[in-house]
C-alpha cells in the first residue's frame, strides 16, 4: 500500500511540474492595414519584430485591407456582431464614423487603467484624435501638407532658393518669374501647380483661423449638423484663389488628388507645388540629382493668418471586442507601434512624423534629419500649430470631401460663379450630414 501511495504522490508531482512548465498558446489578434509598396513593407517588418518580441504570448496576423475606404467600407459590412479584426488603421476622416459606431474600443480606457503617459506622444497631434478630453485612437501615421519648390529654377529665376513663398500672394509673384514659355509662346513650366484635393481645402480653413462645421468644428457633446464655412467667409476665400490662378494663367489644372501634381513637379514641369509630408522622401528619391528640393510651410490664404494645420493620415483604433486577453494583446501592440525605436524605423522609412516624443532624441532619427534636412519645415510647422487647430471630425467627410473636389472643378471649368460654388457646396454636404444623422 505504502508503495502505491509513493507512486501516486510522484505521479502527481511530475503531473504539476508538467503543468507548471506547460506553455500556453500565445493570444492571436488581427492587425488590417491599408499601406501599400514600401510603407507596407515597413508594417510587415514591425509586425514581424513584435511577434519575435513577444513570441509565445501574443502572435499578430497581419492583413492588408486596400483602400482606407475599402477598410472601413469592411468594418462597416461586418458590424458589432462579427468584428473581423482587433486592431484597424483608419483615416483621420474616419473618425467621427468610428466614434458614432460604437465598436471602437477608446484608447484613453487603456492609458487610464495602466497609468500609460500620454504626454509623450506629440501633444499637436493627439489633438486631433482627442474629444472632450479623451483619446479615443492612436495616433500612428500622421502627415501635414508643406510646400515643396525647386531650389534650383528659383536661383535660375534670380530668386533667392532658401526663402519659401508663406501666402498665396507671393506665390503668385514668384510663379511669374518662374514661368517658362518656348519660342512659340508655349509654356514648357508653370511656376506653381497643385492637385485638386480636398484635403487642402480643410487645410485652408484651418490656417484661416476658421470651422468647417458647427458645435466646435464637430468636436462638441453633440456631432456637426451642417457646415459653416459658407457662413464665415473661408470656402469664398479658397474659391476666389482657385479662380485667380486659373483665369490668370498662373496655374494649368492638374486633375483631382495629387499624382499629376507630383508627377509634374518631379518632371520639371511646375516649380513649386503642395503635398503630404509623407511624400517627402518619394518626391526626393524620384528627382534625383535634377534638382535641389526646398521646402516651406503650407502656404496661407491671406498674409495676416494666423491659424495653423492639421494632421492628416490614419490612426490604429482597438476594436470592442469583449475578449479582455485579446484587448489587452491588442494594446500591447499599439504601445509597440508607437514606440521610440519604431517610430524611428517608421520615419525613415516612410516620411511619416514619429508620434513619440522621444524618438526624436535617437540618433537614427537624427541622422535620418540630418540626411534629409528638408523633414525639419515639417517638424517645425508641427510644432508652431497649436492644437486648437487640429480640424474638424465630420461624419460623412469621405463624401465631403469628393463633393469640394468636384465642385472646385466646376468651377474651374467655368459651370459655376463663386457664390453658386459656395452655396450648392454647402448645400450637398449639409443633405449628406442631414442624412446620416437621422439613420445614425
């Protein structure tokens, strides 16, 4: 009998010692992205870094969605009840939808039950993602608008290649010693040229000092109801500009978005022009040795503005899933993203801002600076904005924005006066904020 009992004790101890050695299966969770080419290639590597790093306990499924559009369009489709994923990079204009769905799970939960100091990501561009004093996403690739020139045509111009045109005014001025015609009068390169894109129109606003929408540029208690700029004068002022360079001959149209804009610029074919700071490296790697870059502030619609920018680009928002383990693997995983060291890797090789302060203490994100000194207008530009112009949260602004786009083209090919441009503007954006409030 004694042997037994010996037996089964040591039975019941290997027993425990196996379990206590057994490994857990780690938490899986699912990332959707919406970066392509190069910068979707930096995600895989980061992603593949954290699964290393945390191999055992949390393995990321990493899965690129397309579009920002056809990301959140998915989200939309699957619904609370079969959220398809933990964590998902959406557009800052997807934001007020994400907030309204219901299904996001607020960053700030996370930062309040771990005590997480949030001060250490850019404080300008937390803004944008913070409503009444919660930081409902985190921040991850962000990008404002900046100025780009080419040095080389200004000094061929006999201007001096350091000083950026700041407002309209002077951009006008210089893109008239800039301009280039053939012997047949024939323009071979415009002094300025720029994309029709709706985001350059919020920008305006911004840097004007003035809303986009009502209850606090749609950051109140309550979402926006209607757009104001018809009321404060901001769409008339960017219509008047628009109109100004084209009948001028100041500018030829460059279609909508960005990509014959950039395509020009890195030809030679226009000598300054407006595009993402993530574009930096792109347009710097694709001229070459043609010509030198400078760059400058977004530029003002008036001299005497005193507004600033936004930020652009996407944020990683948590899903509502229920699971707490899963939840908890999904924050660890954007307290990884967003990381010092990451965030350094990120910049170089993209173009986007580091979110976190202290990434700019690094020595690869300063010699990164010190191999592309152009990134520092953007840093500086950054930082000279204050947050209360971080932009407005607009629940339908994917349509809002094709809407400024095509009436802006309308315009420009003479359909529609100014005053008919702001009024039928306002009118179809605020029928679509109409819309969706009363089915939301």
């Amino acid at each position: 009998m004694r042997k037994i009992l010996s037996l089964m004790l040591a039975v019941s101890l290997l027993l425990g010692l196996g379990t206590a050695f057994a490994q857990t299966a780690p938490t899986e969770i699912v990332f959707w992205h919406s970066m392509g080419g190069v910068n979707g290639e930096a995600i895989a590597k980061m992603v593949e870094d954290f699964n290393q790093a945390f191999d055992g306990k949390i393995k990321v499924t990493v899965e690129y969605q397309g579009t920002y559009d056809d990301a959140i369009n998915k989200i939309k489709a699957a619904g609370m009840s079969a959220l398809p994923c933990d964590v998902v990079q959406v557009y800052d204009i997807g934001s007020r939808f994400m907030i309204d769905s219901g299904w996001a799970l607020p960053m700030q939960e996370m930062i309040d039950g771990e005590g997480y100091d949030i001060s250490q990501v850019e404080p300008n561009i937390a803004a944008y993602y913070t409503i009444d004093g919660k930081l409902y996403s985190m921040p991850f690739n962000s990008s404002t608008p900046l100025l780009y020139y080419n040095k080389t045509a200004f000094k061929d111009a006999g201007l001096d290649p350091e000083v950026a045109p700041k407002n309209f005014d002077e951009i006008v001025a210089m893109a008239e010693k800039l301009m280039v015609k053939d012997a047949d009068g024939k323009v071979t390169r415009y002094g300025f040229g720029m994309g029709n894109y709706g985001w350059f129109f919020e920008q305006w606003m911004g840097k004007m000092g003035l809303h986009y929408v009502d209850n606090n540029n749609g950051r109140g208690p309550d979402p926006a109801t209607k757009v104001v700029f018809d009321e404060n004068g901001g769409a008339e002022a960017v219509f008047n500009v628009w109109k100004k360079l084209i009948d001028d001959g100041v500018i030829t149209y460059l279609g909508r978005g960005n990509n014959d804009a950039k395509a020009a610029f890195i030809s030679g074919n226009i000598a300054i022009t407006l595009e993402s700071t993530a574009a930096l490296k792109s347009l710097l790697t694709n001229v070459g040795d043609n010509f030198e870059i400078g760059t400058g502030y977004f530029p003002n619609i008036h001299p005497d503005d005193k507004g600033g920018v936004s930020i652009g680009g996407g944020s990683l928002w948590m899903l509502a899933s229920g699971n707490d383990a899963k939840q908890k693997a999904a924050w660890e995983f954007v307290k990884y993203m967003i990381s010092p060291d990451v965030q350094a890797f990120w910049n170089a090789q993209t173009g986007y801002f580091p979110i976190t302060v202290a990434t700019h203490e690094l020595d690869a994100f300063k010699d990164n600076l010190a191999k592309y000194p152009q990134f520092g207008t953007a840093i500086s530009q950054l930082h000279d904005t204050a947050p209360q112009y971080a932009g407005a949260l607009l629940s339908v602004f994917p349509e809002a924005r094709a809407l400024v786009e095509t009436y802006t083209e309308r315009l420009i090919n003479g359909e529609l006066d100014v005053a008919a441009t702001v009024e039928n503007l306002a009118k179809e954006i605020n029928s679509a904020i109409e819309i969706y409030n009363l089915t939301n």
